[in-house]
C-alpha cells in the first residue's frame, strides 16, 4: 500500500513538472532553443491585433502558437529520435528505403504510385505548348530542346520500402506517349532508359538526397550534347574521356539535413560526390560572368540560383540558355565547355517560355529541363 502511494504521488509529481515546464520556459527561457529539423519553410509570424484583420486573427495566432509554444523544438527533436531508432522517418516528407536510402516522400511518391494529380486535359495542353515553343522558337532560327530528369524510385526501386508498388503507368509514362504522337517535331528526352543503362558503372543518385550526382550528371550531359549534335555537328557526341572525376564526402544531402538528429543518425547525412575537373582547362576555359542581367521570379526562395552566366573562348561554338531547375546542377558543368556562351535560368519551377530573356539573347539553343513531378507546371492549371 505505501508502495502505491509513493509511486501517485511520483507520478502526480512528475505530471505536475511537465505541465508547469512550457509555462517556465515561456517566461524564463530555462532553455536554449535547438534546430528544428524536417521543416522546410518559413514559421509563422506572430500577428498583429487590428480592427481590420480581427475576424483572422484567431486563426493566425493559433498557427503562430502551434509554431512557437515553449519547448517546441525539444518535444520535435524527442519525436524525431524516437522514430529513427525504428528505422522510420520522423516526417512525411523524407522516405527511409532499404539500406539507409532516403527518397523524396512528396509529389516523387505520388508519382510512382500513380495518384499525382496531373490530368490527360492538361497533359496534352502542355504538349500543345512545348510544341508551339518549338514552332516559334524556330521560326526566329532557334534550336529547342526538352529534357526530363527522372526521380530516383524511377532509377533505384530495389531500395524502396516493401509497401511502395508502382503504378502500371506513371503520368511521365503517359506524357512522353503523348509526346512521340503528337509533337514528334519536338526534339525530346526522358533520361530514365540511359540510366538505367549505366546504373553498374557506380550509382548515379545520392543516398541522403533527392538530386541525382555528379556522375549521373556527366551520363545526362552527354545524352543531351549528342542529341543536339544531330543538329550542331560540332558538339561532341561522347565526353566522358573529357573529365576527371575525384570522389570527396559530402554531407548536405537535402534529406538527410531534414531527418538527422545528433551524432547516433550521422551516416543518413554522409555521401560521396566527386570533384569534377576539365582535362582541357587551359584550351576550353570556362569563365563565370558576374553580370546578372535580370530580376528573378518575384516571390523566389533562391534568387541568387535564378541567372548564371558562363563564356569560353570558343567563338565557332552555339550559344545557349537553358530554363533549368535545381537537377540542372549536376549537368551544368559539363554542357558549359562545349558552348562559346551558356546562360541558365532557373524560373522557380514555372519553366516559362521567357521569351523576354531568349529575345535578348538571341541564343542558337534553347534547352528546357525538368525535374519529371514538376512537368505539369508549364502550364499552371
């Protein structure tokens, strides 16, 4: 009986501290705030108490509130290891596949297991568009090229969890049918099938990240420069004998960052990237441009990643511009060596025509690249 009664009033004790630290923390700030992991965004500002705006206000402080009560990031960082030591992932966004792979749980998901929302109605109408881009742009003696860079479940399945089935037919699937039917005049690439091909020369994605590496990189530049080859004889059709690549550790992967929570959960953040080197350097230099010639997307969470400029001192060579997203990164190096100018634009996802920009520039190619979930936004529905 003495037992029981020490063990409720230990319990109502304990109860009682717990209940009391928020408020503690809130008026004292006993402890200092630690980094949140897995959210990728802005917290809620705390509102201001108008006339105006009094119907919303309650709705704007409670985000507020969900978004800074005291000891938040303590309760999250809890919740976070407590997943991760059952080999699960802390939030929905980030997939904890087999052997430590990490996957993109987002649109990525949805497009693998066929519940994306990206309609025939709208398939079609962004065909319609990319092949009036095509019609126009060569009309004025302008080279257009469309690239689509597939996610990693596309490329690496055998690593997903066992309960991910993919659907018969992926809406990319559908997308490039239409494509082939209806705008064969487009000169179009889906670089899944040419990974695919090389996945046994080492692996093409990182593991704590969603962007596909350097070496995956080099396989897609070299795709595309000999696609385009067929209409510039000059570019060359194989430059995997160009570069050197040195592996060096890399330990920012996008989705690792989001889910590792102290020194026991390091090795989701750990991976290898490599060095890449122009063997050529002194006869092909490449030289970024500081010039930003224009103002990006409004609204941009990256503006400094919006325009790059790049020149060599190759004048015989085409000039392009490419309206790229962040998979264009891994590409950039080696498509800019082979071109006498390369501008990159990265358009917040929106891939519009920005027919501003190409007027200005006057390039010889046009290259529209993709992140495959992210198709459907040429045309905003």
């Amino acid at each position: 009986m003495r037992n029981s009664k020490v063990y409720s009033i230990l319990t109502v004790s304990v109860f009682g501290i717990l209940l009391l630290l928020p408020l503690l923390q809130g008026l004292f700030h006993i402890f200092p705030e630690i980094e949140v992991k897995g959210e990728n965004r802005a917290l809620a500002e705390k509102p201001q108490l108008k006339v105006s705006t009094i119907q919303d206000f309650p709705n704007h402080f409670d985000l507020y509130f969900n978004d800074h009560f005291p000891l938040r990031s303590y309760c999250l960082n809890i919740s976070f290891v407590s997943s991760l030591m059952n080999h699960q992932s802390p939030i929905p966004g980030v997939i904890i596949g087999k052997e430590d792979f990490l996957y993109c749980g987002k649109e990525e998901k949805d497009l693998y297991e066929g519940t994306l929302d990206f309609s025939v109605e709208r398939m079609e109408a962004v065909v319609r568009e990319l092949a009036d881009r095509e019609a126009e742009l060569r009309r004025d003696g302008i080279r257009f090229y469309v690239v689509v860079a597939p996610t990693a479940m596309e490329v690496y399945p055998e690593y997903l969890p066992d309960y991910m089935q993919r659907t018969e037919k992926t809406v990319t699937d559908l997308f490039c049918e239409l494509m082939q039917a209806r705008a064969p005049q487009v000169p179009f690439v889906y670089l899944k099938e040419e990974l695919l091909k090389h996945k046994d020369e080492g692996r093409l994605y990182f593991k704590n990240d969603n962007h596909w590496n350097p070496l995956a990189g080099l396989l897609a530049a070299q795709r595309i420069l000999s696609k385009m080859s067929e209409d510039f004889p000059q570019l060359p059709k194989n430059i995997q004998n160009d570069f050197i690549l040195e592996p060096i550790l890399y330990s920012s992967g996008n989705l690792g960052n989001m889910i590792v929570v102290g020194d026991r959960f390091q090795h989701y953040s750990k991976d290898t990237t490599y060095r890449i080197i122009l063997k050529d350097s002194t006869r092909f230099a490449v030289r970024e441009s500081a010039e930003k010639r224009y103002e990006p997307t409004p609204g941009f969470a990256y503006p400094w990643e919006y325009e790059f400029r790049f020149n060599t001192c190759r004048e015989q060579q085409p000039k392009m511009v490419m309206i790229r997203d962040s998979y264009a990164v891994a590409v950039m190096p080696y498509l800019t060596p082979w071109f006498r100018e390369s501008v990159y634009i990265f358009d917040a996802w929106q891939y519009g025509a920005n027919r501003d920009i190409i007027h200005q520039e006057r390039p010889d190619v046009v290259l529209l690249m993709m992140y495959e979930p992210h198709i459907r936004n040429v045309l905003k529905p």
